[in-house]
C-alpha cells in the first residue's frame, strides 16, 4: 500500500511527537503500520508517501536512482539570472555536501497557492519570488540552505511532485491511497 499525503505546515513527518500538542502525522487516520518515506520538515508543506511496503523508502530514495523531487518555493527577494543559475550548477557546499545539479526557475507568474496560516512574514519593502526546483537528491533541509546560500532566503516551501506524480489538487491534510497509474507515474522521471 502506498499513500500521497499533502502535509500541511507544523506536522512533524512522524507518528510521535517530540514535544506535547505538537501535530503528527498520527493526527491524520492512516492505515495502520505505514511510514512515511522521506520527510519534510515542520516548516515545509506538500507530497509526502508513505507505505507499509519493505525497501520501497530504499528504492524511491536511494540516490544512484535519482528520482527527482519537485518543489515550489517562495524566496525573499527576487533572484537574479545567476542565482538562479548557481542553484541549477550545483557544486554550493551545504554542511560540508556539495549539491548536484537540479532543475531551477523562477517561477512568473507565481503559482496560485492557498494562503498558509499562519502566514509568511510579509515585508513591504522586501519583494517575494517563487522559484521551482527539481533536486535529485534531499538532504536535511537542503532547499532551505541552497536558496539562503544564494542570498535569497527560503520564506514558504511546497513539494509539489515525486518523480512523476504530482500533488494536483489534493488539499492540505488530505490523502489517498495509490492505484498502480499512480505508481507509474512516481517511478517516471
């Protein structure tokens, strides 16, 4: 069994919390022994799997099999062509890793996302942009640290596709349960 959940933002991608009142991925009425494969932090929302099938986390996540990982993000500030571009080399050392090279755009017009709550920090005389991103690789918060590393700090974080599949319109805090198209389409890159 494999199910896409659209993780709102404060749930910790796990069954226990760390600390008491915190929102876990228990909160959410999931079959009984799944686990999520691969994470997103508390501050990040989107397309999180999770299964109760043995060594699907290994092959989705293994990083010689490079399945690409979409993500939308809202940066602080509007990112110049070589931002962009730096993020789309690779090479920025991030925790003593060097990223590889990913798929990087600005995204314009901005993607018509429901408002988080609470919301962003807003500062009127500090424009906002959205990027899009497509890494093949996820280490701890590493989209956060690439957009910071080029001067353009990460304010909103969606993860929008796994390999093929995308989120759609599947609302926060909202899953389902994957037929064998939708399986197709994760192992699409």
């Amino acid at each position: 069994m494999v199910i896409a959940f659209h993780k709102p933002y404060a749930v910790l991608c796990q069954f226990t919390p760390d600390q008491p009142g915190q929102r876990t991925l228990a909160d959410f009425g999931f079959p009984p022994e799944i686990y999520p494969v691969g994470r997103l932090d508390l501050d990040s929302e989107g397309l999180i799997l999770l299964t109760d099938e043995p060594g699907f986390n290994h092959r989705l996540l293994d990083p010689q099999a490079a399945h690409p990982r979409t993500y939308q993000v809202q940066v602080e500030g509007v990112p110049t062509p070589a931002a962009v571009a730096s993020l789309a080399r690779g090479g920025l050392v991030i925790q003593s890793h060097r990223t590889r090279p990913c798929l990087a755009r600005v995204l314009d017009p901005a993607p018509d996302v429901p408002p988080r709550m609470p919301p962003i920090r807003f500062r009127q005389a500090i424009p906002t942009a959205w990027l899009e991103l497509q890494l093949t690789e996820g280490k701890n918060r590493q989209v956060r640290r690439m957009t910071a590393a080029v001067g353009f700090p990460t304010l909103r974080l969606i993860r929008t596709a796994i390999g093929g599949f995308a989120l759609g319109s599947l609302a926060a805090g909202g899953w389902k349960l994957l037929e064998s198209g939708d399986l197709r389409q994760i192992w699409q890159r």
